[in-house]
C-alpha cells in the first residue's frame, strides 16, 4: 500500500465554498479549509484562536430604549489620544473608552445620554465626523450634530440649523407679468448681484428662492424682499441689457421650496471631502448630493456659482439610484442601490459647480445600513442583495476604478449582512480584519486582508448566543450579542481581546468564587492564574465557586468552539488524481508556534514535560513541530481537523502529513 507525503504550509485562503469542492486545479485549493471556526488566519498563513469576548456593560432589552428595537456601534475618534465606541439604543447612547464604559455622563445619575434616534432609525443612520464634531443623518431626522465636551463623560447632541437650504420645485408654476399687470421690469445690471424694480406691484415675502425669467434672455433667483415692486437677485444667466423689460416679456417662476424638511424628508447619507460638507439622497430626491460652500459647512444654497460656491447633482440614469452612502477616497465616491459612481477630478483640481459630474463604475447596487468601508487601497461593499463582498478599486492601468468581487471563494459566508466594520492591521502578523455580521443565523463572518499580498482569507465566528452589531474603535473590537439565559434574552455589550478565552467574560484577582454573574444555568469555561479548572454551571444567584481559590487572576465565562479542517487530501501523481480512492492520514506533524492546546482528528497533543511538574502552574507554551501517529480511518476525503477544548493559546502555522493510498498508486 503506497504512502506519500504532502503538506499544507498555510491557510491563507482561509474557509472555501461547498461549491468548490471539486476545484483541486485552483492553486488556492492547497491553502484552503473546508471549515473555519472561531479562528483567524494571519498574514503569513498561520491558524490563530479567535480573541474572546470581554463583559462590559448590558443593554437595557425591555420597553421602547430596548436593545431588542434596534442597536447601532458608532466609532467616535476625538484626538489621537482619545477615541470611543458610541452604543446607540432608542433614545438613548451609551459611551466606551479603552473598553470601559464612561457612567455619568454629563455629571448626572444616567450612564446615557438622551437622543432623539428612534429604534426604526437606527438601521439606516449615516454619520461623518470633523475634530470634536459628529454629524448624524436618517431620512426621517433633522441632522444632529455630537459633541465631546471637556471630558469623557461631557457630550451634547443638537439639531443642526442651516444657514441656508438648497431648493426644489416639487410644484412649478409660472406666472407671466401680464397676468399680474406687473408692468415693465428693470434689472440694475445684466450680471452678478443685481436690483430689479417692476413697474407695478409684482413680487411679496414668499417671493425670496423663486425665480425671475426674461426674454430675449435673462434668468435670476431671488434672494431678497424689499418691498412689492423691488428685490434682490442673483443672476444665473446674464440680461440683454440694463434696459426695461417690457411687460409681457418676463414671467415669475415659483413653486421653489426647501429640498430638505419634515415633508420632504432629510438627508440620508453624509460625509466631508476637501472643504464641503456633502449630503446625499433624500425621501424627495433620493438620487441628488448637495455640497455645502467651502469652509462654509452648513450654508447650501448656490449663489454666485463661484468655484467655492454650494454644489448640486442628479444620478440620472435609466435605473433608480437611491443614494446609501459616500466615501471620502481618492475621489468622492458615491455607493447607490442601483450602482456606483464616483466624482471624475484632473489631478488637482477641486470639485467645482460647473465640474460636479458622475461617472458609472459598475451596477452592482449597495446594500442599504452596511456603511462602506475603506481599504488599504480602495473601499469594500456589500452588495445590494447581500449576496456577495465587492471591493471598488481605482485601476491605474485603466485610469477608472473597477470593482471586484472578492468574495467569489467563500460567499457561502455571507448570510445576509446587515452590519460590517474594519479593523486595520497595526503590526506585521495581523492583516485587516473586516467583520461582518449576519442577520440568518446571527454569525459573523471575518475576513483576513492584505491586498498588497492578494490575501483574502475568510473564517466564521460564532457565540453562544447571535451577533447583532460590531463596530471599531481605531484597533478595539467591541460587538453586541444577544444571547438568551434562563429563558430571558439578553443584551451586552463586548470587547474582543485576544487577553481572553472566553465569550461574555468575566475577570478578577484573587478570589474563591466570581458572583453577579448574568449567565444563569449556563456552565463556564473558569480560568484560575492561567490554568483551565472544571467548568461550573451558573447557579440561579448567579455565582458560581471555583474548584481551586486563584492567587492573582482568574477568568469566567461560556466557552466557543475552535474548529478548523483541511480541504480533503488530494494527492497529485504523473498518472492522475486520486479523488477517488481510499485514503488514510496515518501521521501529522503540525507546526505551531506559541501553543498550549491542540487536538488534530481528536487526538490531543501532548504539550507538558516532566521537566514542568507541576500540575498547577500554567501549560508551557511550545513552539515547534510536533507529531501525531497512529491516525486511524480511511477515506476518500482524508482530513485534517483541528480543535481545541481547553481555552488556551492556539496558533497553527503548518500541516505535513503522511497519506496511506489504498487501490493502487
């Protein structure tokens, strides 16, 4: 019976499609797993254990400030030294700082502060942020602008006002002089800012906004009401002359309102990009962006069209492009149900009201409440059906940007996304960390990237309980999770760190037993001077007592399953595959490095020596190579699986592994 060596010597194409399975010519079927569990694949290629998942705070879940009605992770970056993850519930937002909640905020007895975010709102709210200020917008909220004061527990939230809005004639009507027995019509001058007097009585206080049109030519807005035969205005296409206007030969156009209001609804996207404020998409104009004057972040009504003057324009295309998001890149890109554009600027030059134009990329659409985020070298969405992870990329042997999709290998993953949020790498064995949570089975599913590399390797997190948001505070990790004790749902806020082992994790010194614990009936993972105990279940007080008293540390809280397994050995020979044939790994050599536990196809490996004694000392960690013989079973898909059921440090960097071939060679 011939035997053969292989070996696996990364992950880093991270858990492939179903689909795939038959793929043993793709060059990433030797990198692969056919399961990725609670681990994160790093930039080299190695097997990381997912971090746990710190206990911080828990989340009102009855009457309207429920979690239960909605929930939203805001990431609020004051100054270098000062960030925060903001915690929106209905009417309400909770603060974390270095993953500690702020209490009393503002002085006062609540650890909130009182919003006017309603929980159908939370969903769609968009947000962008400048120095000390966050501005916030829904289709159905007038845009609040968020303060940090003095400190961390000073924060304000206001509704904005506008200087000026832009406006819209949602109903035109057009008046001629004759019908109002106007007379003639001067103009002061043919261009700029100009007074123009009628003959008779004409013009009255609703007139400001509205537009005056003359013939042979001549078109201005009105800005100012003086009196019924005078106004102000500003021309937008110059007059013949300075001559009078006969009657008959000018009209008034009205009908001009707000674009934005309660009736018509507010803006549901927002972001800064060089000097402007930018709006898009409305409930009335869903398709439109509006940029503010420059410097001038809340003044939007055009007047001069001067180069820093306000900017105004449609997506108008044979598809309805209802706009859900922008980013601030390269260019001022612009993510639509229907597609995505973004706005053409020549070298340097600035956006201005006579260049703002839109160029199509691809028709993918976006999904609505998935902000876009922004990579090392483009943005990544998800798409409008949820279906897939796009990544919109400027190509410069194109001189356009394409999109990609580079969630092709592993869409299985991608169960309805409803939130995702970036972790950028801070160090040389961390790659960005894009999460992204679903709404199916509560899942999150988590990519590891490093475009430079062309590494895209996705895995799958899950809890004992569901994700219900994640969000990123510069490099902490926190998330909401529901989960269900007692039969009573629960809602916490956590925070990733690879400190821990355990999911809704609860930490402290010495101590014989941990108490106020939310995890009624559950049985836990306890963790005592680094040393895993028996588990103990939660008693309906809510404590629960270690087998051995810890002396400095320990941690409690639910174990989660750390699960991986290699794509089914396929052995490559001069005369063929052998997808068919029995197989048999009867030996693995696994290198790791940093490790205390790990078990390949459920057979533990051994880590303490008799020179380390002493059973209650923590396990030693091993770096190297170790080996497991007598692997029993055939199969015509030989695997590697890789588990742990201590929650202790994990890292596996390789497989090399023994394959016994039965039916010939």
């Amino acid at each position: 019976m011939p035997r053969f060596v292989d070996i696996q010597t990364n992950f880093s194409t991270g858990e492939l499609d179903p689909l795939l399975r038959s793929r043993v010519d793709l060059a990433q079927y030797n990198n692969a797993l056919s399961k990725a569990t609670n681990v994160v694949v790093q930039p080299q290629g190695g097997l990381r254990r997912r971090p746990g998942l710190k206990y911080l705070a828990e989340l009102p879940n009855s009457s309207t400030p429920s979690a239960a009605n909605g929930v939203r992770l805001v990431p609020f970056e004051f100054s270098v030294d000062d960030s925060y993850m903001l915690c929106f519930t209905p009417s309400r937002m909770y603060v974390f700082k270095d993953g500690v909640q702020i209490t009393a905020i503002n002085g006062g007895a609540n650890d909130y502060l009182a919003t006017s975010i309603t929980g159908a709102m939370l969903s769609d709210i968009c947000w962008t942020q400048s120095a000390d200020t966050m501005i916030i917008v829904h289709p159905d909220l007038q845009p609040v602008k968020l303060v940090r004061g003095a400190t961390n527990a000073d924060w304000t939230m206001t509704t904005i006002t506008f200087d000026s809005i832009p406006k819209y004639a949602f109903t035109m009507t057009v008046t001629s002089s004759t019908t109002l027995s106007a007379g003639h019509l001067t103009p002061s001058a043919v261009s700029g800012n100009v007074e123009l007097t009628s003959q008779n009585s004409a013009f009255s206080a609703a007139s400001v906004g509205q537009y005056i049109n003359a013939t042979p030519q001549g078109r201005a807005r009105i800005i100012q009401y003086t009196s019924a035969t005078k106004v102000n205005a500003v021309v937008e296409y110059p007059f013949f002359s300075t001559a009078n206007i006969a009657q008959g030969n000018w009209e008034i156009e009205s009908g001009y309102e707000d674009v934005w209001s309660s009736g018509k609804g507010w803006p549901r996207t927002v972001t800064f990009h060089e000097g402007r404020l930018y709006f898009g998409g409305s409930k009335s104009r869903p398709s439109t962006i509006w940029g503010s004057k420059i410097n001038l972040f809340y003044e939007f009504e055009a007047s001069e069209s001067l180069d820093d003057d306000a900017v105004e324009a449609t997506l108008d295309t044979s598809s309805l492009n209802v706009i859900v998001d922008m980013i601030s890149g390269r260019d001022l890109q612009v993510f639509t149900t229907g597609g995505e554009f973004y706005v053409p600027q020549s070298g340097t030059e600035p956006i201005t009201p006579l260049t703002l134009t839109f160029k199509a990329v691809s028709r993918n659409g976006t999904k609505t409440g998935t902000r876009v985020q922004s990579l090392e070298s483009g943005s990544v969405y998800i798409q409008r059906q949820g279906k897939s992870l796009n990544e919109f990329l400027f190509s410069d042997t194109q001189l356009t940007y394409v999109t990609t999709r580079i969630s092709l290998l592993s869409g299985h993953l991608l169960k309805t996304p409803s939130r995702m949020a970036l972790r950028r790498a801070t160090s040389t064995d961390e790659g960005d960390l894009l999460m992204m949570v679903n709404t199916d089975d509560g899942t999150m599913a988590v990519f590891s990237i490093m475009r430079s590399q062309q590494i895209t390797a996705p895995s799958e997190f899950i809890t004992d309980g569901v994700f219900r948001d994640v969000g990123v505070d510069v490099t902490d990790i926190y998330a909401v999770v529901k989960r269900t004790f007692n039969g009573t749902d629960r809602y916490f806020v956590e925070y990733f760190s690879f400190d821990r082992f355990t999911d809704c994790a609860f930490v402290g010194g010495a101590a014989a037993s941990a108490s106020s614990l939310p995890h009624i009936g559950k049985a836990l993972n306890v963790i005592c001077d680094g040393v895993p105990q028996g588990n103990e279940t939660v008693s309906g007080g809510g404590s629960v007592t270690f087998d051995r008293a810890s002396t400095t540390s320990y941690e409690v809280g639910l174990p989660f399953t750390v699960y991986a397994k290699t794509m089914p050995v396929e052995i490559k020979l001069q005369t063929g595959t052998r997808l068919g044939f029995k197989k048999r790994i009867v030996e693995i050599n696994a290198v790791v490095n940093d490790t205390q536990h790990i078990a390949l196809n459920n057979n533990p490996v051994p880590f303490r020596t008799f020179d380390n004694p002493l059973l209650d000392d923590p396990e030693p960690e091993f770096t190297g190579i170790k080996r497991v013989n007598g692997v029993l079973g055939y199969s015509r898909e030989a695997t590697v699986e890789i588990s742990q059921s201590l929650p202790l440090k994990m890292t596996l960097l390789g497989l090399e592994y023994k394959v016994a071939v039965s039916g010939g060679t």
